[in-house]
C-alpha cells in the first residue's frame, strides 16, 4: 500500500499535472507522425464531428490561435476539411477527412497504462495497479467538461 504523505498543495497538483502531460506527449510522438496538439485536435474532430475552431479550442484547452494554426496544418495535410457554419457563415467549420478517422481512432484507444507504469518503475505492481485506477476514477468523475481555458497548455 503506497504510504500516506502530506496532502497535495496546488503548486503539486500543477507539477503533477505538468509530468502526467509531459509523459502523454512523449509517448504520443512514439506513435505519429504528427505532433501531440495535432493528435489531440484531430482527436476532437473524430469524437464531437464538426467543430469551429473555437469549440475546438474550448474542448482542448489550447489557446484557438493555436487550434487556428493547427487546423490550417491538418487541412494541408489533408486530414482534416474545411466549411463554412451554416449558422453564421462568417465562421469556418473543420471536419475531420475520412480518411484521417483511422489514424484519430488509434491515438484515442491507445491505452495509457503502460506509459504510467514507465513513470513509477520503483513501486511494487499493485501500487501501480492502485494509481492507474484512481486516475480512471478521477478521470470519470471530471467527465468529458471542456478544460479551462484560463491557462494555455501549448505543446
């Protein structure tokens, strides 16, 4: 059983978060060609459908500068189509290229364990086995809430 330390300030909660990224990024870039932001941007167009590029943003938690140069990238690339919203035509809609949907279904069901198992090496298995349920168990209990978009997390 993993021992009881001191309870978890916010300056360890932002670093906590800051290694869990770092860690989902690295082993993102082990799997595509394309980087992290434009996995997770692509990610977002498999799941939701078409989106402007502000929802876009929303969802993420990038800053929509950001997610405005992404999607320009993922449309040269052709892996993503660009439209106009038909509610407000001064808005473009992105919408992620059939062909690009194998590649976005892969990097969602990739499976984080063995990523977070690579981060605790010196812990026994079933501490291990203890962190990764209770971060399924955070995880289900944010829900699918868009992030706050009060920070940037540009990667």
């Amino acid at each position: 059983m993993l021992p009881l330390t001191s309870p978890m300030n916010l300056a360890d909660l932002h670093q906590l978060g800051r290694r869990l990224t770092a860690a989902a990024t690295s082993a993102m870039k082990d799997t595509s060609d394309l980087g992290p932001t434009e996995l997770l941007v692509l990610e977002c167009l498999y799941t939701t459908g078409p989106q402007p590029v502000g929802a876009i943003a929303q969802r993420t938690g990038f800053a929509q500068s950001r997610v405005s140069t992404v999607v320009a990238a993922l449309h040269k690339r052709g892996l993503a189509e660009l439209g106009t919203d038909p509610a407000d035509r001064r808005r473009t809609v992105a919408k992620i290229a059939d062909h690009a949907r194998t590649q976005a279904k892969a990097a969602r069901s990739r499976d984080a364990e063995p990523t977070l198992r690579q981060l605790l090496p010196a812990l026994p298995d079933a501490d291990v086995d203890a962190v990764i349920a209770a971060l399924g168990t955070l995880n289900a209990a944010l829900g699918e809430a868009a992030p706050s978009t009060s920070g940037d997390l540009d990667l």
